[in-house]
C-alpha cells in the first residue's frame, strides 16, 4: 500500500461548519467497528482523505505494472515469464477495484486518470526506481509486495466499506506476490555466485526505498491522528515499518545475504531489530518528482493512452450504433 498520500496537504478543503448531530452518528458508527457505505453522510475531510488515498493506492498498482513489465520478455524461464504476466495482470485488476471503489465517493474513474498524466496526483516512490537486473523482480515481489501488504492487511478493516472489501482480495494475490518474490530470491541465493552477487546488488539498491514506502516517519505524518480517528488507518506509519523490519531481516538472513544498513542490530529487550535514520531527502526529492524514473514512468502512461485512443473511440462508435439498433427494433416492434 502506499499510504505516502495521506502526507499530502488539503488544498481544497471547504472550511464549513459540520452539522454537529451528523458528527456524532458518523464517529458512533465507526467506533462500533460499523462501515461507512456510499450512501451514508461522511465529513468532508473524511471523504477527501479516502479519495486522496484509493487513488494514489490505484495509481500504485497501474504505474507498478511498468518496472515489472521491462523483464517480460526477458524473463529467464517460460515458467517465470508465466508467472511474471500473471502478476502484472494482477496488479491491473487491483487498479480496477481500487478506482471502482473510489468512483463511489463521487469522482470519477477518468478524473482520477487525468490527474496521474497530468501530475497532479502522485503515485507510491518505490515505483520511481528502476529494475535493471531479474533479481529485481524478486526484490519486488519480496520487499515491496511485502511492505504493501504490512501496510495493506489493516485496510480490511477500513471503516470504508467499499475499500474494506476490494482489500480483501488485493492482500490475498499480494501474500501470493510476496511468496514468488521470495522464492526468485532464494533460487538466486542458492546458484552461482554469479546469482547471488546479483540478488545481493538488489537488496543493495531496495532496501531503503522499500523502508520509505510506509511514508514519512510519525513525527512529520500530516494526517495521522484523523485517519486513526476515523479508522481509516489502524497502525502509525513507523510502527507499520518496524513489523516490516522485524518480519524481513531473518528472512534476509536465511538468504545469505547481508542488508545495506550498519547501524542494523537486534535489540534483545524489546524484541525489535533496530535500523538506524533514514535518508527522509532521497524520500522528498523522489516524491517531488526527480526520481531515476519519474519522468520516464508518466511518459509512458502518457504514451499508452494516446496510442490507445483508436481504440476508445471505436468502442464509443460500436455503442453508438448498438444502441440505434436496439431503438430502431424497439420502434419496428410497436
């Protein structure tokens, strides 16, 4: 999940006064662990949070079809190359669930798709790094699918229905990605040195890019203490961190492989595997868009929707005349 959305400012927000009776209906729901459904008043700040977040969330998914889709055709097995198209076939569906459900708070699909080409929406950084080896594939599938889903199994218990429920299967063929991930990691680490080199550089390259996904640290979040108030999240950015620290550093080692962080040790009284600071300048400069690959990963979605208009079109033109067809029977019929 990418929940680095919920740092960004309200520059739209309406100051209005709430009806005060409305509030407390609405927070009395969602403390009795209720939802919050289409159709029920929610708080303009609730609403906009939720936007902000489905749809950098479903922004995620489509510009994450990219790294991963730059090895298709030179994945090194057809197994692999299978396994690969399925993946990315899963994260265009979860796009599709994740937009479907934001269209319910009232902006539409085309809306949000205009704002990624236009810039104006953002999208998680991770996806701004870019796969220059096979092994970077399974560094995605472990590290990345592996932070989406810390962040992502909370979801389901988002106050807001519609979001809840597309979680649901999102976390199920996350859990599936996180395990191919891995698995490509461990055959690499058990081949040639050749191989292992190779995994070992990728850990090198995705470790803290993996480790801001979780977004700025809880200190500098914007938005944390409404988002825990309304359910929306359920664990704080550094906390949801931590786990994924603490879950993936034996699993590193059980690699053989050795993480880019010196200040990594095992703090035996609290359980916690400690990782030092974070280089938060790297985080901002990536998000603002100066990323290795910012500028090439929205040309492309630019160049993908200009190439496909041709088609659009002639789907628009096929519904046209479907539909004079159907009227022209209609009217023999009477």
């Amino acid at each position: 999940m990418y929940t680095q959305a919920l740092n960004s400012k309200d520059t739209d927000a309406v100051a209005r006064p709430e009806d005060v009776a409305r509030v407390a209906v609405f927070q009395s729901t969602i403390d009795a662990e209720d939802k919050i459904e289409p159709n029920d008043w929610m708080p303009d700040g609730y609403r906009r949070t939720l936007v902000r977040q489905i749809s950098q969330h479903a922004h995620s998914e489509v510009i994450g079809m990219q790294p991963e889709g730059n090895w298709i055709t030179r994945a090194p097995s057809l197994r692999r190359k299978a396994a690969l198209l399925a993946k990315i076939q899963d994260e265009a569906g979860h796009g599709l669930y994740l937009y479907a459900a934001a269209e319910t708070l009232g902006v539409s699909r085309e809306t949000f798709y205009e704002q990624l080409l236009s810039g104006k929406a953002k999208y998680s950084s991770i996806f701004n790094y870019p796969t220059e080896t096979w092994a970077d594939i399974g560094i995605i599938g472990w590290l990345v699918d592996g932070a989406a889903i810390m962040n992502q199994i909370p979801l389901c218990r988002c106050s807001y229905g519609p979001y809840a429920r597309a979680m649901i299967r999102v976390c199920k063929e996350e859990s599936f990605h996180q395990r191919q991930g891995y698995e490509i990691m461990l055959t690499l680490c058990r081949g040639t040195a050749a191989q292992k080199a190779m995994a070992q550089d990728a850990l090198n390259r995705w470790w803290w890019p993996a480790l801001m996904m979780f977004g700025p640290s809880d200190k500098d979040s914007m938005h944390s203490a409404d988002s825990t108030r309304w359910k929306i999240k359920r664990f704080s950015n550094d906390d949801l961190r931590q786990k994924f620290v603490d879950a993936t550093v034996p699993q590193g080692h059980f690699l053989g492989l050795t993480f880019p962080n010196p200040s990594l040790s095992y703090d035996e009284a609290s359980g916690h595997w400690n990782y030092g600071e974070i280089d938060w300048s790297e985080f901002k400069r990536v998000v603002a868009g100066d990323g290795p690959m910012n500028k090439q990963r929205i040309a492309r979605r630019r160049q993908t929707e200009a190439d496909g208009a041709w088609v659009r079109e002639a789907a628009m033109v096929y519904a046209e005349k479907r539909r004079q067809r159907a009227a022209a029977a209609k009217v023999a019929a009477e």
